[in-house]
C-alpha cells in the first residue's frame, strides 16, 4: 500500500519556541480581555486591548485582514462571538450584556510564527446551562490536547474530542451538538495549514502525529442543533435554531515529551 507522505509542517526546537513566544501574546492578551469582558464593554474595546498587547509584545495579528470566504478581509484582531454566533464574530459596537456567552478568538504573529486561541467568556450572571456548555467545550479541548501525542494518529484528536461531548452528554442528560462545518488545522509558518482537524470521528487513522508538528485545536460546542449558517457580512457564524455556542482553542505542539500547550498562560506540557 502507497501512502502519499505527509505535507504536515515539522518544526525545530528553535522555530518551537518562536511559536511559544507568539503563543504567550496570544495567551496574555485573551487573559486581559476575559477580565475586561463585563456588561456594557464593547466588543470593540475587547479588540483594541488585543492590539496593544500586540504592539506591547512586538507582534502582529494572524486575523486582520485575512482572506478565506471570498473577498472580505477579516477587519479585526480578535473574533468577538456572542450567545448564538459561533465563530468569527466581527468586533465593533456591540455591548455586551449581563448573562451574555462571549467566544474570543486572537491569534498572534511573532518572528512569522503563529499562535492561535480562543476562550469563551461568562459575562455577569449566566445561565447555568450556558456555563455548563463552556466547561463541556473546554473539556472536550483537553481531551483532543491529550492526543497530540507522537506516534498516535490524527484523528484519535477528533475522536477524543467528541467522546468528551458524548460522555458530557450522558452525564448531564442533556444534548451537546458539535458544530462539523469548522475545525482545528496545523499551524506554524502560517495560521491556517495542513491537516484539517474534525472535532468528530473513528480513531486510528491520517498522518502519524511527529515532534515538531504544531495543531490548533478548536471544538465548538452548541446547546442546540449543531448547524451552522453564515452572516451577510461574510464572517459571521450563528446556529441556525438561535441556540448559544461554546468555542475553546488551544495551539499545541507534539515533542518527544508529549503535548506542549503553546498558547497556555504557563508552561503547560501533558
Ligand atoms: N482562529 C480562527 C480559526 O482558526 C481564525 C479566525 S478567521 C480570521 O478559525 F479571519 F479571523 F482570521
Ligand atoms: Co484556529
């Protein structure tokens, strides 16, 4: 059997630690704006606290103006999406409300290596079933972390991921949905690389995982139907029942020692 070899970027360890440097930015400044994110705060003040721990740190932006659906280059340096938006929310003068579910996701650029995260945020009082939802994402993030093991396979990620949604399912009786139009990809020399990554699916087959690949993992979780429809504005993603989404991201690198969390606060290896 012919297996066409895999096009997966390998970084050194030198290139590793540049990524973990752009990683830092990315982690201080989503730190910064879950602190700020309270009732009243526009999302475009949430992106202009991004751009200056970006010019802080000697970085600039994965996000502004990048092109992927067609013509419309992404305007900002974060992606600000509330409640019912999933992904790629477009920050500007909306103010965010008591109960609102905030996703932030900023990615950072240092030395032309990339970071790419996104948190979601509870703003004020939430709804329990809405917390509920974030840590069920979150978790689900971690478990796809754990599989960026060297020797293990791509898609075990996918697959931990949605056993975590299904195992959070049962235990909480109710529906999660994962959202299957959007996914993780490789990152590094640039933000969006091979391999796509499902949030879903069998085990045990793609690319061996190697040292030296770099993974943003990103599950979006909704309390809802699952599917998905864009905007007019050409970015952003809402759940087509209205009901909130929960997204979490990570960039991981795979080294010889396990999985390296490139875009945690601290050093985080698992
Ligand atoms: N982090 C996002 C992702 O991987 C990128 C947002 S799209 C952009 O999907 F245009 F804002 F860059
Ligand atoms: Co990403």
């Amino acid at each position: 059997m012919f297996r066409r070899s895999s096009s997966i970027e390998i970084k050194s360890r030198a290139q590793l630690d540049t990524m973990r440097e752009a990683g830092l930015v990315v982690a201080r400044a989503l730190d910064a704006i879950s602190r700020a994110a309270a009732p009243g705060v526009t999302t475009g003040e949430l992106d202009a606290i991004a751009r200056d721990v970006l010019a802080d740190n000697g970085a600039t932006s994965s996000f502004l103006g990048y092109k992927a659906h067609g013509a419309v280059p992404y305007p900002g340096v974060i992606c600000a999406s509330v409640n019912d938006e999933v992904v790629h929310g477009i920050p500007g003068a909306r103010a965010l409300a008591d109960g609102d579910l905030l996703s932030v996701d900023f990615g950072a650029i240092v030395d032309g290596w990339n970071g790419d995260a996104a948190v979601t945020v509870l703003v004020g009082d939430v709804a329990a079933e809405r917390v509920a939802l974030s840590e069920v994402t979150e978790a689900a993030l971690w478990a796809g972390l754990r599989r960026a093991r060297a020797g293990g396979r791509l898609t075990d990620i996918g697959h931990a991921v949605e056993s975590s949604v299904v195992a959070s399912s049962e235990r909480d009786g109710r529906f999660y949905g994962i959202v299957e139009e959007y996914g993780g990809h490789g990152i590094g020399s640039r933000m969006h690389m091979e391999p796509h990554i499902l949030n879903y699916g069998a085990p045990g087959r793609g690319p061996v995982l190697r040292p030296g690949m770099a993974l943003a993992i990103e599950p979006m979780v909704t309390l809802g139907d699952p599917e998905v429809a864009v905007l007019d504005d050409a970015w952003t993603v809402v759940t087509t029942d209205g009901s909130a989404a929960a997204h979490w991201e990570h960039t991981v690198a795979v080294t010889e020692d396990g999985p390296w969390v490139l875009t945690a606060l601290d050093d985080v290896r698992l």
